[in-house]
C-alpha cells in the first residue's frame, strides 16, 4: 500500500538524515558539523556523521567530503579510521555510536 511504501521511504538514510541525527545526539547544530571549526567539540560528531554516512549509504568519499563542507575525500577516510580506532579503546565512544545507529533506525 502506499502507507507501506511511505514508511520506506521515511526510513531511508541520507546525509541530512545522518547530519540532522548526530548533530541534535551531541546538541550542535548541523551548520557546525559543515563548519571549518576544529575543536574537538566538533570534530568528533562530524568524523562520526562522516563514517556513519560512509557505512549506511552508498555515496562516494568524495560526495561525503562534500556534503560536509567541502571536505577532500582522505578528510572522510581519516575520519573513518579514527573512528575505528575510538571504537576500540573508548567504551562511551562505542556507546554514541550505537546510540546513533539506534535513531537513525528508529
């Protein structure tokens, strides 16, 4: 029905999505994860959107350096594995994370 197809579509994950979600999970505000601002404060929620946006969709690391600002494409690739390496030393890190993936399905 299209009720049903409505419902897909409302959970397909976009950029903005992922944006909006991490950006109200650490109270910031989207045009701070686009912004050139580098405090941790900042750069931790948008290397996180960046991975996130890297597992869940199928944009290209170029498209997401984009989409974050104007970001290069190994801008994405080190915010990727920094995430990784947080996952595997901070259990609060890993907490976020799957907090976000959580309101992301929801």
């Amino acid at each position: 029905s299209l009720r049903d197809l409505l419902a897909i579509q409302a959970k397909q994950i976009t950029i903005e999505n992922i944006q909006k979600t991490v950006a109200e999970y650490y109270n910031i505000r989207v045009s701070d994860l686009l912004s050139k601002r580098r405090n941790r404060s900042i750069t931790r929620p948008r290397q996180i959107a960046m991975s996130i946006t890297k597992e869940l969709t199928s944009h290209s690391l170029p498209e997401i350096g984009d989409a974050f600002g104007g970001r290069d494409h190994t801008t994405v690739i080190h915010a990727n594995k920094k995430v990784s390496l947080l996952k595997k030393e901070d259990s609060r890190f890993i907490e976020d994370c799957e907090n976000i993936h959580r309101l992301l399905s929801l």
